[in-house]
C-alpha cells in the first residue's frame, strides 16, 4: 500500500503528520506558524488507511502507478477508464436542497462525460431513509454499488464547507470500507471548500462578487455558517476577518455546536450592527444548500431565529435564500476540488 497526500497539499501551508504505527491518526498542521490543530478522533484507531488526509488524501493500493494529469478542453476532462465519482454532503430533507445538489450533479457528470456520478449523503442512517433525502445513499451503499457494477476507482469529493466533524467522519469511514472489502478500490479524496488559505481568499472574494444585487451600501449582509470544531472553526475565523477587513457591513456567524444552546454569533452582530445604526441586514446562508437551517435557523419567523433577534433590535431583514452549490463561484472551488481529485486517479 502507498499513501500519499495530496500534491495540492505539498505546496500549500498544509501537510500531514502520520503517527506510528501504535498511534494511527492524522493531524492537521499549518507548516509556517507551527500551530497544530491536535488529533482528529473520528480518525484515530483506524489504521493508516483511514487517515486519509484532512483536505484531499488520496490512498491507492497500486504502488506502481503514479498520478497523472488531466488535459482539459472546453471544460471537458478526458476519461482513459472507467471510474466513479460521489458527491458527499450533508444530505437535506428539503426537496428544493436535494434539487440544487442534482443541478451541480448534473454539471460534474457533463464536465467528466463517461464517469459515473452519484449524490450520497454523509448523514448518519438513523436520520431518515434515501427517500427522505431526495434517493441519496450513504457513501458506504455508493461505493458498494460502483465495486459490484466492476468500477474500482473513484473520487469522492466532500461537498461540506470546512474540514469539520462530519468531513472528518467521512474520512474514517472510507478508512473502514478500503479494510473491510474495499480494498480493490483506488480513493481520491477531493477537499471541502475551505481547505487552505488560498481557498479562503477565493471564496472571500465570491462572497463579496455574491452580495444581493439590491443591496445598498449602508445595508449590512449576514451569513450563517454552520460551525466548526477545530481545525474547520479556524477557516471560518481567517474568512470571517477577511470580510471584515474589505467590508465592514459584512458578517459572518456560525449556529452552535451543541443544539438548543443560544447563539453567541448572532448576539455579536446584532450588537455590531445597531451600534453602526445599521437599518436593514440581508440575510445570506453560508451553507451548502439552503436547507432547514436557511430556512428556519437563519430566516424563519420563529423569535429565536437571527431574523427574529435582527428584527427585535430594530434591523429589519431581507433573506436570499440561495445555498453556495447554487452560486457558480462557489461551485467552481469545489469544482477545483474535485479536478485535483480525479487527476490524482490518473
């Protein structure tokens, strides 16, 4: 077995510490400032295979072949073999959320033609059936699916927004499936949106490029984010100043970990705003797709909501309810992704 991370990864500010043997786990370091983010626990005690990386690890089991490129042409990738693509997210059990993900579905498998394309769902099972959540399957009945159709190398890319828990999950388990009869199967992983500094700068810059049109300058934009353990919380503080440093009427916040714990963000910004004499805030959900959270967390009438604290204060609300798949900027960072992914596959 060969592992190696990713060649995006060797040029960026991150790399991978493997442990030893007795203590398999991945780590996620930021080479320049010496900052360790510590171990990822959904990771550890599952063997090398497992620790698959933390932004784009790539594992194969043929140690003879080396990743190539692939050539590009009008936006179309060159296919030399079969091979599988699975797009993981979250999962929603919002139609109008499966709906936008089967859009950026639609366009991966147009830009790879030949490659086999499939929405999975990271969410665990005992959230609900794949009817529930528009038919995706978990990762683990995909990859069943492409091994027993005779397709053995695939990409999965993460559709999350930060390496958080769930992506970490991810990881481990595709670490379980290469130990317990996957084996046979070359994984490319592509990394979430926010992988690395220069990620933060594009999406940085797509945000601002995706503000609402009608949007007039002493009006202030919110985004809801979905929160983060380390290293994932990380990506949103450096996005967070970022913003702020280039518009100041921009925030941005993250609902808490834990549920039915008040939201310390929201309390923040609604502070900052009516200090500034802030009048009316947009309402923008940093979110793969517009799901629950958009429409009930961040822009439902409920007086919990941010809509509902923002109003209370005097700061009246307009809501764009748009997930980042929906936005081609956004989608284009995880379409970079993805790329590296499959050019890793060779």
């Amino acid at each position: 077995m060969v592992y190696r991370p990713a060649a995006g990864l060797r040029r960026s500010r991150h790399r991978l510490s493997r442990l030893g043997a007795g203590g398999d786990a991945a780590r996620l370091c930021l080479v320049g400032s010496g900052r360790q983010f510590g171990r990822c626990p959904a990771v550890a005690g599952h063997g090398l295979a497992a620790a698959l990386a933390v932004a784009g690890a790539h594992w194969r089991p043929d140690p003879g072949r080396r990743p190539g490129r692939v050539g590009r042409r009008h936006g179309v990738q060159r296919l030399n073999h079969a091979c599988g693509i699975i797009l993981a997210a979250h999962g929603s059990r919002y139609p109008g959320a499966m709906k936008a993900l089967a859009v950026f579905r639609d366009t991966v498998a147009a830009r790879y033609p030949g490659a086999d394309v499939a929405i999975a769902r990271t969410v665990g099972r005992k959230h609900g059936s794949a009817a529930a959540y528009g038919g995706a399957r978990q990762v683990s009945d995909v990859l069943a699916a492409f091994l027993e159709a005779g397709i053995t190398r695939v990409a999965v890319q993460s559709l999350h927004v930060v390496p958080g828990e769930e992506y970490h999950e991810l990881l481990a388990g595709l670490g379980r499936w290469l130990q317990t009869g996957g084996g046979g199967t070359a994984l490319s992983v592509g990394a979430p949106l926010l992988a690395d500094l220069a990620d933060v700068d594009q999406v940085a810059g797509a945000v601002l490029d995706s503000l609402p049109a009608g949007r007039t300058p002493d009006e202030a934009v919110v985004l809801m984010g979905h929160g983060a353990p380390p290293p994932g919380a990380g990506f949103y503080e450096a996005l967070r100043e970022r913003l702020r440093r280039r518009d100041p009427l921009v925030a941005l916040g993250a609902m808490p970990r834990e549920r039915g714990t008040p939201c310390l963000d929201i309390g923040h910004i609604r502070d900052r705003l009516t200090a500034c004499g802030v009048e009316k805030a947009w309402l923008m959900p940093f979110l793969t797709v517009a799901g629950a959270h958009a429409c009930s967390d961040l822009a439902g009438e409920r007086p919990d909501s941010w809509r509902g604290q923002l109003e209370a204060a005097g700061v009246a609300c307009q809501s764009q309810p748009a997930g980042l798949i929906e936005m081609e900027p956004f989608a284009a960072v995880w379409a970079k992704h993805l790329d590296r992914a499959m050019a890793r596959l060779g």
